[in-house]
C-alpha cells in the first residue's frame, strides 16, 4: 500500500515552504508530471523550485525552466535528499527519502509530500518515536499504533492531498530514512499489514511517552478535529486505564500526590510506567518570573484561532498581578481540565490540556511548555500574603492518551505480549489484517 505523507518545515510548524530544494542520484521528473517535455535535470547540482504563477519555477546552477503544471513528481534509483528542510533525530541534518517526491503548487502555497509504502513510511516512525532498544513486543505495540494512525489521523489530510503529516505536533514524526536497525525491521515484519480496529473499522490509534501512572479519556484532552468543540464526543476505545494497582481513587489531587511521593520520594516502582525518570518531574517560577510572562503567554493564546476557545478571560480582558492558580476540573487520571488563573483584574480560565500546558511557557527557565497537565501546586506567600513564588509538580509527558510508550515497555518487559498490551490500551479494539 502507497501512502502520501506532507512534509513539514524545519521547525515543523507548517507544510507551507518558501522554498525547495532536491538531491539525488539521477532525479527525473516522474511520468505524472510534464514539465513541457523536461525529464532529466542535472542532479549532480542543487534542483530549486520555487512559486510561479499558477505553475512552478525550476533552477539549478547553469540551467532552469518553468511550467504551468500546478506539480511535478520526482523519482530517483536511491534517496532523494530535501536540502531545504533540517530535521531532528535523522540520519542526518537533511533528510533523504526513499520513494517519489511531489512539489507543489496548491492554491499559491509550495507544498512538498513523499510517495511511499505504508510498512517503510512505518520504519522511519519507529526510528524517530521509539528507542530501538524497547523490548520487542513494546516495538511491536508501537508498529500496530502507527499504522493505524497513517491510516486514520486525528486531524484528516484531505485538503493537503496527502493521507498524514511528518510533524509530531500533528500527526506523528517521521525523520526521514536511512539505515534501519534490525529491531525495527523485525517489529515492522513481525507485525505486517495488522492494524487496530474498533467495530471493523481502524481506529484512531493514540499515544504518548509516559502517562504518569494512568491513562487518560481522549474526551478530557482532546476538541473534536471538525468543530474544535470542547469536550469532544467520547471514544469508547480511549477510555483511561490505571498502570498499576493503587491505595488511592484515580482522578483527583490526592491521587497525583499519592503517586508522586511514591515515586520521587520512597522510590517505590508502583506502576508499568514508573521505571523512568519522566514518570515525575517538578517545575519551579518565582513570582517575578511568572509576572513577567504569564500574562503575554495567556493574551497570545487568547487571540489565536487555534487556542482562543478554550481561553476565557474576565469581564476587564485584563491580566492583573497573578495571586494563585486553581485547577477546577480532572479528568479520571488526574489531569487537568480547566485552570483557573486568580489575578488582580479578575479570574482567567483556560481549558483542554495542551492549552494549559502551554499557558505555563517561560522564557526565564527556558519552558516551551510543561510535560503534561496532570498537575498540582505549591504556592509560597510572602508576609503580605503575596504569591512569592510557584512550584509545579507533574506526572507523565505528554498527553496521555492511548498507547503509553514507556508502559507499554513496562508491561513487555513482566512478560506481556503486544496484543495484551494493546487490548489494555485500547479496551474492545481488535488487530484485523489489512
């Protein structure tokens, strides 16, 4: 089965580019693109190609042409390197592909995608997703996760005629290809064509690094892909399941408490996933440092389409003097659904995990965003009853949904195999064969 993956920018935050550039052994331009009669180019040079018109422009040193074909489709006998784009956790800092290359021009934006076959698209996502070193059975987990997922994305491609993206801030990463370890070869072969499915249909197969201890409901962490309502509707597949046995109740603060004392301070290994050190983790702000950029991380994320719903702000708009945060609402795990935010100028309330993640994004201590939001809060005041400084402590990375990598080793490694670990995961799913 072929596939058509969009490939990102460098920093992955778009599939539009400025600009493209091709490397390879004896590139041709594939018979799906005519290029009024261009075939071969000299490849021995860089090929660029950039917006004209309607069509594209193409140069290369001592040479050049331009076509009013709105794509044009490359192949070559080895790897195509795209020079334009770097990508982290490759072979190397440009990524080279094996398989045919589509440049185009898409309604005035330059969009670069990759022909290929499921299994080898598959190969460089278990290269760039998981260390080679898990245990088999966990590779294996992660091989039926991904394919599923190239099947079936949270967010549909069919605007950007492709069926996924490369960037894991969308879809998952895919890195690129070269060498293949033999661990990875044997999880993708071990594994061929089966898919996870849900009443006969694939399903959206999800999943993160480590979960903290239990996993989450997609509803409590994820908007609907179409409508961006928030909660979405449930997905009976999703639904949080514990990593362990526990003398707690799941879902509240006490719970986050209970395992992170268990772990980062009696060092006790109390569940599938806390044999890592990103099962805990704590992040700590002086007031200063929360003031001087809480409130533009928050305005920000107020005033942009994609986290502007879940962004509510008091009747004064305002970002008053922080005075203390409050999580109002958990999901079964533990994580946070609904922040509250207590400032001089009234109360902001932010929603949906990643949004509140992000809300804590600080330049002084160099966060992009914190790990996860199953989260809870030490809070030091100074004489006048002042916020003097924060503490965050938190459990897992990333959002906890799904597949859970590190548990899913957790779990192999006491002797599962990937279709237990799978159906614990994905509770009433079933591995159908394409």
């Amino acid at each position: 089965m072929q596939i058509w993956v969009a490939l990102s920018n460098s920093d992955l935050t778009t599939l539009n580019h400025r600009e493209v550039e091709l490397q390879a052994a004896a590139l041709a331009i594939d018979s799906s693109g005519s290029a009024g009669g261009h075939g071969f180019v000299p490849t021995s040079l860089p090929l660029k190609l950039k917006l004209q018109g309607a069509g594209l422009a193409v140069s290369w040193p001592g040479g050049s042409f331009q076509t009013k074909d709105n794509q044009l489709i490359f192949s070559a006998r080895s790897a195509i390197t795209v020079a334009s784009i770097k990508r982290a956790g490759g072979k190397s800092a440009h990524p080279s592909y094996l398989g045919k290359i589509r440049v185009a021009n898409l309604k005035g934006k330059l969009r670069v995608s990759l022909q290929v076959g499921l299994d080898q698209y598959l190969r460089g996502v278990l290269e760039a997703e998981m260390p080679a070193s898990y245990h088999p059975e966990a590779l294996k987990c992660q091989a039926l996760a991904a394919r599923t997922y190239a099947l079936k994305p949270r967010l549909p491609h069919d605007l950007d005629q492709t069926n996924v993206c490369d960037s894991f801030l969308c879809c998952q990463y895919f890195a690129g290809l070269g060498a293949i370890d033999p661990r990875i070869e044997h999880a993708v072969v071990a594994t061929a064509g089966q898919v996870l499915a849900y009443n006969g249909e694939p399903l959206l197969a999800l999943f993160s690094s480590n979960a903290g201890g239990h996993t989450e409901n997609y509803e409590n962490c994820f908007s609907d892909p179409q409508s961006g309502a928030f909660p979405p509707a449930p997905l009976p597949y999703l639904k949080g399941v514990a990593e362990g046995k526990f003398a707690v109740p799941a879902g509240s603060e006490a719970f986050l408490r209970y395992l992170y004392n268990a772990v980062a301070v009696k060092h006790e290994q109390i569940s599938a996933d806390s044999w890592t050190p990103k099962f805990h983790w704590k992040v700590h702000l002086s007031a200063d440092a929360l003031e001087a950029h809480m409130h533009h991380v928050v305005e920000k994320l107020a005033a942009t389409a994609d986290t502007a719903p879940y962004v509510v702000p008091p009747k004064s708009r305002e970002f008053g003097h922080i005075q203390g945060f409050e999580v109002l609402k958990r999901g079964v795990s533990g994580v946070a659904i609904t922040l509250k935010i207590k400032t001089s100028s009234g109360d902001w309330h932010v929603s949906k995990e990643l949004v509140i993640r992000k809300a804590f994004a600080n330049a002084d201590v160099k966060l992009a965003r914190l790990s996860s939001a199953r989260i809870f809060f030490e809070q030091g005041e100074d004489k006048l009853g002042l916020l003097n400084n924060l503490t965050i402590f938190g459990l897992g990375f990333g959002h906890g949904v799904g597949l859970q990598q590190t548990g899913a080793q957790g779990f192999a490694r006491a002797g599962q195999n990937y279709r237990q670990i799978l159906s614990h995961y994905f509770p009433g799913s079933e591995i159908q064969v394409l």
